[in-house]
C-alpha cells in the first residue's frame, strides 16, 4: 500500500507544501521530465547510427543506393556476411585481431601491474616525479610519437608483422595509473608480513597483490580489449599486407577500393562489433566497480 504524505511549512497557513509518498517517492517534477527528455534525446543519436548500420548490413547494394534512403530493407540480403567471408579472407582479418588483442593485453596486465606496484609500495627518491611523468604521457597523442616508434619498431625488424602490432601498445600510462591507486588501498603491513614470514618479493607480487587487485585487472583487460580491438592508426602503419591487416584496417582499405561494396563493409562492420557490445553488456558492472575503487569519482 503507498499513500501520500504532505508537508507543511510556514506558518499556520500551511504554505510551502510538499508532497510525496509513503515509500520515499517523490512526484515527478519539471526537472525530471527535462532530464528524461534528455538522456533519451542522447540515447536515439548514439543508437541511430549503430541500428541503421545493422539493417544497412541486410541490404543490397542497389538498396543502399537508393533515394531517399529506405530504412528497413526489402529483402534481408544474409549473403552479404557469408560473401565477406570468402571475398575477402574475414577469417585471417579475424584471427589477426584476435591475436593482436589476446597478446596486448596479456602484456599489458603483466607489464602495468608491475610498474603499479612499484609505484604503489616502494619507497624510492623520485617515485613522485616519475608517477606525474606518466601521467603525463598520456596528454600525448600518438600522431607525436608515431614516427620514433615506427624507427624503433623498423630497427628491431617487426615491421610487417603482429610482433610490431603487440609490443608498442603493451605499457598504458592509463592502466599504470588505474592500477597503482587501486595497489594504494592494499595495506602495507600485509606485504611486511609476507616478506617478514619469508617470501620474496615476486611471490608477495603474484600470490598476495595480484589476486587483491582483481578488480582494477578486469578493468585494464577491457579497456584494452576494447582499445586493441578498435585501434586504427598504428596498425595502418605498421601492416603492409593482407595477411597481417587488422579488421579496421581491412574495413579501411575496402573503402579505398574504386567501387566500394558498401553492403559487404558494413556486415564486416557489424561482425566487428559484436564482440566489444557483447564484454561491455556482460563486465558493464565489474567496468564501474573498478573505476570507482580506482578512486576516479
């Protein structure tokens, strides 16, 4: 049962009243509705595109072609997933990406996590100063930075190859930064016990840090899951064939093509986004929980 509950105030007149419910809800209000108008504005922009891009992927060139555009097609074209499939080796594209990827991340956990811990809990002249250098290589854009790496990556003869595509992405300022202050909440005096009780230094960093900092790991892997799976630029440069091409690479050198097959890049477009949809729906909670223990509010 829920009955309404008014408030008065100001005087014997009861003015100023309020109204709201016996289980704590309060009436809507003009501000509410505004907010709701608005949120649900910003939800039709984002998913236009993407739904548009879906059905988009059923059409037939011809279709697509069309003016005015059609929104739904007039007949569901499933030959274009499976013509991109063999027209285009989508497989190798696929296992690249995923390699790519799988390998990054790795990586990416083993190499934050130990530059985090030692940022976190050694005591060391400049840890400070190195701690704001990394932060501020993030205000770096790789456009700045993207012909140093190349040479490095060219001397040590990765060029063309997934090598090339996996090591320069391996260390993030941003994972290093998400880590360490999670590694800040872990209390000192359990690693001293750990080291007191006679275990080294490794074994106190993989037995007892890593499996506290399961969260803020979760976190780091999706982000650069996410990253290394949407990356466009650095594998444009380094992949110069087919058999190491990325698939935003792939989706890219498609539309350089003199006739462009629309209808085929948008079902490879939609295959390649599945996966990101898919880890943010099911690790959407485990994305917010980590970022707020990180202590970014």
């Amino acid at each position: 049962m829920s009955s309404d509950v008014t408030e008065s105030g100001g005087g014997p007149g009861g003015s100023g009243r309020r109204t709201w419910t016996s289980v704590g809800h309060r009436r809507w209000t003009h501000v509410d509705a505004l907010r709701v108008v608005l949120l649900s504005t910003v939800t039709i922009v984002v998913l236009v595109p993407i739904v548009w891009t879906v059905l988009g992927s059923f059409k037939t060139r011809t279709e697509l072609a069309q003016v005015p555009p059609t929104f739904l097609p007039d007949s569901w074209a499933l030959t274009n997933y499976t013509d991109a499939l063999t027209r285009f080796d989508f497989l190798t594209y696929v296992r690249n990406s995923v390699i790519v990827v799988i390998g990054a991340t790795l990586l990416t956990l083993v190499i934050n996590s130990m530059a985090a811990y030692a940022l976190a809990k050694y005591n060391f002249r400049g840890r400070n100063a190195l701690f704001l250098l990394t932060l501020a290589t993030i205000m770096i854009p790789l456009q700045v930075i993207l012909i140093p790496v190349y040479q490095v990556v060219a001397s040590f003869g990765m060029v063309n190859t997934l090598w090339g595509l996996i090591i320069p992405a391996a260390a993030t300022p941003t994972g290093v930064f998400l880590l360490r202050q999670y590694m800040l909440t872990i209390p000192d005096e359990l690693i001293e016990a750990a080291r007191v009780d006679g275990s080294g230094e490794l074994r106190t960093f993989v037995q007892i840090v890593l499996p506290l900092c399961t969260p803020a790991l979760a976190v780091v892997a999706i982000f650069s899951v996410i990253w290394r799976w949407n990356d466009f630029l650095w594998p444009l440069v380094v992949a110069q064939s087919e058999d190491v091409y990325t698939l935003p690479v792939a989706l890219a050198r498609f539309n350089a093509q003199e006739v462009v097959p629309f209808n085929l890049i948008l079902a490879m477009s939609v295959v390649s986004m599945i996966p990101v949809i898919v880890l943010f729906l099911f690790f959407q909670r485990q994305i917010a929980q980590g970022i707020a223990n990180t202590g970014i509010k």
